[in-house]
C-alpha cells in the first residue's frame, strides 16, 4: 500500500467514525493527529492554524504562509487559505468558512487552543464537540507501518540503554548524566530525544523528577526513564540501577520485576487492560507493596508517547492485535528509593510481542 492510499484509508476510517456521531466535520490543530491525517508534522505555536475535515468534501486548511510549504505536497488533496502576519487570518477564515459552510455539531480534537476557536467564532457559531477519545481509539490500532517504526524506535532505545552501565559513576551530576545518555540515543539513530528523567537517592520515589545537579552515590536507587521517537513513533523505556549491591533494594527490584512479568504474560489479545494492571498490582500486594504503586501499569505509544491504550485499574478496554503500550509497575517508598521497570509491548494475534527484548532487566544485569 502506497501513502496516499494509507492516507486515504485513514480518512474513510474517521469519517465513518464522523458519521456514527453525526458530525459534520472535524477540526485539527498541529500535533500527532494532523501528522496522522496528512503526514505532515507541524508546531503548535500562536498563529491560528487549523485543519477542517469535512465529513463530505475535500479538508480545507487555514495555515500562516510560512507553515504552508509542507501541504503543497500532502499525500491528500488539501485547499490551502494560508495567510500572513501583515495581513492577519480574518480573510483565510472567511474564505474558508464560506466554502465549508460551517454549521451543525463539529469535533475538535482536546489540543485545540481556545484562542483559534475564539477566531473561528467571529465568522461562524458551530456546536463543538470533544473527540480526543474517538481520535485515539482509531490511532491505537497501529498499522504494518507503524509497527515497524514503534519497533525500529524500541531497538534504538533498547541498544543506547545497554551502554548505561560504563557511565554509572559516583560524583557524576544527574543532570552530566542525563546530557551523555542524550548523546548516545541521538548517535544511535533516533529524530528525537525525550526528557532524560534520571532519578537517584531519594528522588528514585518521585516517578517524574527531573535531573538534577544532584550527584550519583554508592549504594542508592537509580531510576533512569527516557524516550526517542524514529520517524514519529515513540520508544520508552525506563530501567533501575544501583553503584554497589544493597540486599534491601534487590529484593524489592526482584519483587517489581516478578509483577513487570506477571502483566506482560496477560498483555494478550481479549483481555481487559484491567487484567494486566491487575496481574502487576495484585503481584505487588502479595507481597504487601501495593501501597507504594502510585500509578498506572502503562500507556499506549504511537505518535504520543502517552495515549491509547491506557493500561489502569479496573479498566475495561478489551487487548486487540497491533496495539502498542508499556508494562512499568514502579515501588516508591517516599523519602528512601523507588524502582520502576519498563519495557514497550505489541500486541499479535497470539500473544504479545516485547520490542524491548534485547536490552536485559534481571537484577545486577549493569554489573
């Protein structure tokens, strides 16, 4: 299949989800949605910026000149209303406006800056309608594609984790840390490179600290969290280290891993994502560490790095083939150390499949 087909079967998908809620379009802003739609990846920044997706017609797209480039080679016929900072969008508005006649119950995806409604308001009074959750639930089904693309990032990720371990030195700053693993994905292949989250000592039980000019230390918890993204799609892998050997951190390492396995064998085709938080979490209980699993058991990947599927308590969203998602059960204890182990998954028609596979997680295994 060639893009513009991809692109198009993309569009017959999401007007059919437009019709089962009797929508007469839906509206698009620079982000992972757009990208998915047209293939071209954008900033959202101030300048109104918009892309209406009739349900019957061709999209029309209100864009600053200096973002239009991109669109005069969209794998979908777009009709561009570009405008420019001297002459303002109240004309490419009008124009477009006109054409679409923009009336009835419209979706707007949840990024949507009020301020570009706000503009879009003085020409026309639509009903707008939420459609974040729909616009996910079509992209988490992911193509050969993107499947390919999620694996090539995890590959990436996975090999630049494995050099971790030569770089674990007391005195090193989390923040000297952060900058050399940086270094090492962005060498290994990736477009992008995520916030480095490297979490030591007591930070180790605050899962989203950001590095810090704290220095590495003997004998403590280090958590390190990252992602990069290959033509779009993310990675995220997040593994726990120790300078040292400390009986008290290994046994709970080993007891979050037992859980990290525990929902990745339930991380299968028919079942709820529920299940699979509960395989991690009822693990932990076992062992009376419950308490200190202050979140979700995982996350979709794909365009975002956080998105559909979400992997939580109780949840009821049934495991299909070609979904993407992490497994990272995590122990906090506040005020002492925290261990989180985190791998990407894909769902087959069989079972699942662990992307990360190569880069190791048994205990000491950066010895």
């Amino acid at each position: 299949m060639n893009a513009g087909q991809t692109y198009r079967r993309r569009l017959e998908k999401l007007r059919k989800a437009m019709n089962a809620k009797n929508l007469r379009g839906i509206i698009l802003v620079p982000g992972p949605n757009l990208r998915y739609y047209t293939g071209i990846d954008s900033m959202l920044l101030e300048r109104p910026y918009l892309l209406f997706i009739p349900k019957d017609n061709i999209p029309r797209l209100i864009v600053p000149t200096l973002e239009s480039g991109p669109f005069q080679e969209s794998p979908i016929p777009v009709q561009i209303h570009s405008w420019t900072d001297s002459e303002g969008p109240a004309s490419a508005f009008e124009a477009a406006i006109s054409q679409l006649g923009l009336t009835g119950v419209w979706g707007v995806e949840g990024r949507t800056p009020f301020s570009f409604l706000d503009q879009l308001m003085r020409f026309s009074k639509p009903q707008f309608q939420n459609v974040e959750e729909s616009m996910q639930r079509i992209r988490e089904i992911k193509g050969e594609y993107e499947v390919k693309c999620l694996r090539h990032a995890a590959s990436i990720l996975s090999k630049s984790f494995m050099a971790i371990p030569s770089m674990l030195k007391p005195s090193l700053k989390e923040t000297e840390l952060a900058g050399k693993i940086a270094q090492t994905i962005q060498a290994n292949g990736a477009d992008t490179v995520g916030e480095i989250l490297v979490q030591a000592g007591k930070s180790s039980a605050n899962p989203h600290h950001l590095a810090s000019s704290r220095k590495l230390r003997r004998y403590e918890s280090i958590v390190i969290d990252t992602t990069c993204t290959f033509e779009g799609y993310y990675a995220d892998i997040t593994r726990t280290f120790m300078i040292g050997n400390d009986d008290e951190f290994a046994d709970m390492y080993d007891k979050v891993l037992d859980a990290q396995i525990a929902a990745i064998k339930q991380s299968t085709p028919g079942n709820e994502t529920g299940a699979v938080d509960y395989a991690a979490r009822e693990n932990l209980r076992r062992h009376g560490m419950d308490k200190y699993f202050i979140h979700r058991t995982g996350h979709g990947l794909g365009l975002e790095v956080h998105e559909a599927p979400y992997i939580i308590e109780k949840g009821m969203e049934i495991l299909q083939p070609q979904m993407a998602f992490t497994v990272e059960p995590g122990v906090y204890i506040p005020s002492k150390m925290g261990v989180r182990i985190e791998d990407n998954i894909i769902v087959t028609r069989r079972g699942s499949s662990v992307v990360t596979r190569m880069l190791p997680k048994e205990y000491g295994w950066w010895r």
